[in-house]
C-alpha cells in the first residue's frame, strides 16, 4: 500500500514537471504584445486600460469598458490573435467612463494614422515601380493625400491603387504629379529591368504575403506564396477571379518578381443548396 502512494506521488510529480516544461513564456509573452498592441490600435478600445494575460491558447481581458459594444469587441479582437482560442473576458462595464477625456480619442486616432500611413509608405517602397518615388503619404481619419513627383504615369497610377486598396483607407487624394525631366531619363531604362542585387527569395515571399494581408480586397491567409529566384507561385484559395487577379498583380510588382505563377491559385466553386 505504501508503495502504491508513493508510486502515485511519483506520477503526479512528473506530470507536474511534463506541464510545466510543455509552458513556454516566451511564446505567451510574445502572444500577449501582439494582442496588446492590436488593442491599442483599435479606436474603440484604445482609450481603455484593458490588461491582457495570456496562458496557453487562452487570453485573459481584465479592466473596464464603457459598453457591452467594447467588451465583446475586445473578446473578437483577441480571437482574431494568431495563437488565441480562447478568451476568459473578465472585463467590467462602466457606464461612468463615457466621460473619458477627448485627448484619448485623439491619441488613439493620430495612432491610426501614423500606422495606416507607415503601412502605405510601406507598400510603396516594396514595388519595383514606386520604390524610388519620392511620395509623401498623409493620413487623417482614413483619407489619405498622396504627394510628390514621379517619373511615370505608371507609378503615380500604381501609387493610387496602393493606398486605396489597403486596408482602413476610405478614400485617396491622389496629388502626385508627372517630373517631365525625369520621365524622359527613366524612359531610357525598362521599367521591368533590375536596378540592383536580386532580394532573397524570403524577403520576397515575406513582402508579398506582407502585401496581401495590408489588402482589404484580399484573405491572405488563404494564399500560399512560394519563390525560386524570383519565379513566384501561388497557391490556395480565393473566392473570386477578381481577387486571383488582384493577388496575380500584386505579386508581380512586389521588386525581385520576375514572373508569377498562379495555376495553384483556386477560385472557391459556390454550392447551391
């Protein structure tokens, strides 16, 4: 008999120890700051102080909110974490922090637009067409005003369709104008041809799976991106040919493409019923 409690003593101390080495902190930890940051980074919430503990799979919110309305977006937002299963939202409503100062609000929103601009800024310097051109991005409230001057209607066309294809934007001034000068001298070198060293085939996956997720006309995590010397190939699924086509010149513009196949690339069948 004592043998038998000791032999389970045993068991359940190593179990104990087989727990705890299955832990990893440094995962949780680094769950835990993209989690704080994408609450940050929402309007609604920002003005919040929501603390954020992360355990496994599961996040734990605490703190207080104004309204049922934000406390079941925090939850939404830290589901839609990678990493994240499970939420225990332990966030509190008080109606009594609707008086929450204006200065908030504005931090929260000039937050937003330094990241939507940075993101544009971002974008544009991946692109073998705009990564030279010399366009100052602005944000405010969703609007962005693009200015400068570039060598080619090309890029000042592609730099329009950036901004206004990335997510959050909700309408594009495009100011940029043509450089008569410039244009005449970039005429004497092919758009397509190479202005320095070939970028590594992971800096040009990363770059367009970067590329597809900024996009609000695109489900990045449902396109695979492969590249061989710069020969991309792209599989999974979209749900339109509109959106293939999308994913197709996005990639191809990405610097370092030099061609970009998308026979893998589905378009989901509907299925009546």
């Amino acid at each position: 008999m004592p043998f038998s409690i000791r032999t389970a003593a045993l068991t359940v101390g190593l179990l104990s120890i087989c727990t705890t080495a299955l832990a990893d902190p440094v995962k949780d930890a680094r769950l835990e700051g993209s989690l704080q940051t994408a609450l940050s980074l929402n309007q609604m919430l920002n003005p919040f102080r929501i603390q954020v503990a992360v355990e496994g799979p599961t996040a734990r919110l605490s703190g207080e909110v104004e309204n049922e309305v934000e406390r079941h977006l925090a939850e939404q937002v830290a589901l839609a974490t990678r990493g994240i299963e499970q939420v225990d939202n332990q966030l509190r409503v008080n109606a009594q922090l609707a008086e929450r100062p204006l200065e908030s609000r504005a931090y929260a929103q000039r937050l937003s637009d330094a990241t939507l601009a940075a993101v544009i800024r971002a974008r544009l310097l991946w692109s073998r067409i705009t990564e030279k051109a010399a366009i100052e991005v602005q944000s405010s409230e969703g609007v962005v005003t693009l200015r400068g001057k570039v060598d080619s209607a090309e890029a000042k066309e592609l730099a329009g369709v950036l901004a206004r294809t990335t997510d959050g934007v909700h309408l594009v001034n495009n100011l940029v104008s043509l450089d008569t000068v410039a244009m005449a001298k970039a005429r004497e070198t092919p758009v397509d041809a190479p202005t320095g060293p070939q970028p590594s085939d992971g800096w040009v996956v990363d770059k367009i799976q970067s590329s597809f997720r900024f996009s609000r006309n695109l489900d990045g995590l449902n396109i695979k991106v492969a590249s061989e010397e710069g020969m991309v190939r792209l599989s999974g699924e979209v749900v339109s040919s509109e959106q293939k086509t999308i994913a197709v010149e996005i990639a191809r513009q990405i610097i370092g493409v030099r061609g970009v196949d998308a026979d893998l690339l589905k378009v989901a069948t509907k299925v009546e019923g």
